[in-house]
C-alpha cells in the first residue's frame, strides 16, 4: 500500500523526454494495466492508437494543430501568438518517443430509448475510459517512463479520426505522450483534505 502511495505522489507530468526509443514490451505493459480497469457494465469501452513512426507523429500534430489554428483565430489571438503555439504544439507531440491516442466505444454499453439515460451512459463510458488512462499513467511510472495527458482530440475529433483512420463510431479522447522522462518537475499544490471532502452532508 505504501508502494502505490508513493507512485501515486510522485507521479508527474512529463513533457520533455529523452530521444531513447520506448521498448515494445513496455508499452504493452501499460496497456496491460490499462486494459484492468474498472469499467462500467465491465463493458471495457476503451480502444488504443499505439503511434511510433516520426512521419505519423508530425502529420497528426500538424492535423490538429490546424484545427487549433482556426479556433485561435476566432477567438482573436495574434498571429505571432499563434505561430508560437502551433510550433510549441507540434514539437510537444512530435519530440515523445511514443503516442498512445485514447479512444471510446459505446459498443458494449447499455442503449436506453431516453436521451437522458443515453447521455449518462455515455459519461460512464467517459469515466470508464479515465480510470484507463490513469492505470497508464500510474504504471508508466513505475517502469520509469514519463507521461502527458492531453485533450486534444476532444477539440478535433474528426481531424484525429481522418488521419488515424479511426471509424465513425469511435470517439478519441485523448493523446498520452510518452517517453523517458528529461525533466523532473516539482510537485504541483494540492487542495487540504478540509477544503475537499465533506462528511455525511455538504457543510
């Protein structure tokens, strides 16, 4: 228990990593712990995009960032500023040995004639597919490697589907960007148990 206590705290996000190439067997690893977490109705509703290969790196990130492009512009941002998101975004995704794209499926879960139940089903699938991210980033950890957990997908989901040619009916989620770590950072602040948890009511 103390083990998992410590990972568990000393766990950070990473996103400088050394160019050492990340052996298969680790990366199935992780994805063995991954494929262990709890899940709703055990319907296990996460599938993987295990991306190596430099070439499909860049022409992912490039991909999205486009579509980060267009949204920067709406929302008024300098072109200078701009330029030097996009190129610090491509460099995040390019510069990690390994990219695991975090995707879901609605396949196994349960379909209610309602919109209501769907859409609290669809929030289980989501939760379900979190608690698999967290089992990589824990286990990532413990066999020495670094991680980033980045949303992106969630801005351009059908950028990401098109390029990885992910079917319709499979929603990206996310993107762990992963690697030997080259950076250590300092734990970020955390709330006081007190600020966070209430007993038998919220006061």
């Amino acid at each position: 228990m103390c083990n998992i206590l410590e990972i568990i705290k000393s766990r950070r996000s990473i996103r400088k990593f050394r160019p050492n190439p990340v052996p298969r067997e680790l990366i199935e690893k992780i994805l063995e712990a991954a494929r262990w977490a709890p899940s709703a109705h055990n319907a296990q509703p996460w599938r993987f995009v295990v991306i190596r290969d430099y070439q499909m790196k860049l022409k992912l990130a490039k991909a999205m960032a486009e579509a980060w492009r267009r949204d920067l512009i709406k929302d008024g941002v300098s072109i200078d500023q701009i330029s030097r998101l996009i190129e610090e975004s491509v460099r995040v995704f390019t510069s990690a040995p390994v990219l695991i794209v975090v995707c879901l499926t609605m396949e196994n879960m349960h379909r209610y004639p309602d919109e209501r139940r769907n859409k609290v089903e669809y929030i289980m699938a989501v939760q379900s597919v979190a608690a698999a991210i967290q089992n990589i980033l824990l286990s990532a950890h413990a066999l020495g490697l670094g991680v980033c957990w980045k949303c992106a997908p969630l801005f351009c989901p059908d950028v990401v589907r098109y390029v990885l040619k992910i079917p319709h009916n499979i929603d990206p989620q996310a993107i762990l960007i992963i690697g030997y770590p080259y950076e250590k950072p300092k734990p970020p602040s955390r709330l006081s148990l007190e600020n966070i948890v209430h007993y038998e009511t919220w006061s």
